[in-house]
C-alpha cells in the first residue's frame, strides 16, 4: 500500500539507551515531518525536511537527530533516551507545503 | 497566543443526533490553509479535508460538513447522524506562510457517540 510506514510500531528504552525511528514515504512527497504526540498536548513538530538534504528545527528538536537519508526516508534518532521522551512519534510527509500531511502508523516509545 | 483553538475539549452525544465542533484560527497571512484530521481510538490520523483562504464555500461530503467563515475565523466541523465509528479525536490545523507552511495544530475535540 502507497504511504508512510514507520518502524517500529512499539518500543521500550532504558534511560540512556539509543535508538533509530524509521520512516519511508512511496509517494514521492518533497517534504517530511516527525512529530510527537503527547496526551493533552496535542502534535508537536519535532524536525522536518522541506526536501531531500535539508533538514530544520522544529518546535521540540532538544535530545533527538534526524537525517533525511534520500527523497523516501528520514530518520529520527535518540541518542541518550529519557523518560519525557516517551511519547507517540508519527512521521508525514507531503507533496507541497500547503498540502495536507499523510501520517505513519505511529511508534509508541515507553522510556523507563 | 493560540493560533487555532478548539475550546471543546471533549463532546459527548447519543448515536444519530448531529453534532458541530467548533474551529477558531488566527493568522495575519491573506493566504493560508485549514485542514482536519481525524484519530480515532486505533491511533492512526486520517486527513479529512484541505480549504484554502479563498474558497469559503462549505462543504459536504456525506455525513460530514465543514462551514468556513472567515468574518469570525472559523472552520467549523458538523457530522449529520452521528455513528459510534465517529467517535474519534478530531483536529484542527492551520497552514501560512509566515510560518513556512508547516501545520500550526489545535489541542483536539475527542467526541464520543454513544450507542
């Protein structure tokens, strides 16, 4: 199915622990985005790439990378996990700016 | 300040009677964009409609309508008959260009239809 495929679905970290978020798009979208879902909190955007080798800062870029591999994927990287980094993280993608997202499944990251 | 609110935190309603969740948006950009989303309880969020400024015609699409008033910024969200399948959290978004386009979020309704 044509999308954004995210892996991995569930994650459980120990403080300190690294680890890599996947993402992949087949839509041939410019723009890729990695927010993180909080209860009460509503989406808060964490980096995005607005096309293949750029990449920027979002509202809450503190304790993570990314790297906007090729066109199709970008990562999401914590280096040293910690416990308020437990969250839902969804990866989109779009085609335009000012067009709507398509959203990954999600990963639901427990930091203990 | 908020750029998109949705003052309702939550709504609850008995299958099949309509219910109407409010949007209200600010934005100083003459061209801008609004969207909504749905995430029901599995997790996933689905894209349920783009509107750009220019276009304030209201649009249905089934049982769901969405009433663009840009006199009082607002982008409002009705579902006609509601069904339990529409209980889900449902958000508002605001796209401009002074912030580069990227998706400015309200907090989310989460409405639930009781059987």
């Amino acid at each position: 199915n044509a999308g954004v495929t995210q892996t991995p679905k569930f994650q459980v970290l120990k403080t300190g622990q690294s680890m890599t978020l996947q993402c992949a798009q087949d839509m041939n979208h410019n723009s890729m985005y990695w927010y993180r879902q909080d209860p009460g909190m509503g989406l808060r955007l964490i980096y995005y790439s607005a096309s293949e080798g750029t990449t920027d800062k979002g509202e809450v870029p503190n304790g993570y990378n990314v790297s906007r591999l090729n066109k199709r994927e970008f990562s999401l990287r914590l280096e040293s996990a910690a416990p308020s980094q437990t969250s839902v993280y969804f990866c989109a993608s779009s085609s335009d700016r000012s067009y709507g997202y398509t959203f990954g499944s999600g990963t639901r990251l427990t930091v203990v | 300040a908020q750029k998109v609110t949705q003052a309702q935190t939550e709504i609850s309603v008995v299958e099949k009677e309509d219910v109407t969740l409010d949007c209200v948006y600010e934005t100083r950009d003459t061209t801008y964009y609004l969207f909504w989303y749905k995430q029901p309880p599995s997790g996933e969020l689905v894209f349920l409609i783009r509107r750009n400024s220019f276009d304030e015609q209201n649009e249905i699409s089934g049982r769901y309508s969405w009433n663009f008033q840009k006199s009082t910024s607002s982008f409002n969200f009705t579902i006609t008959a509601s069904q339990v399948v529409d209980s889900a959290v449902y958000f508002c978004a605001l796209s401009e260009a002074r912030s580069n386009y990227q998706l400015i979020w309200g907090a989310g309704t989460k409405l639930i239809i009781k059987p």
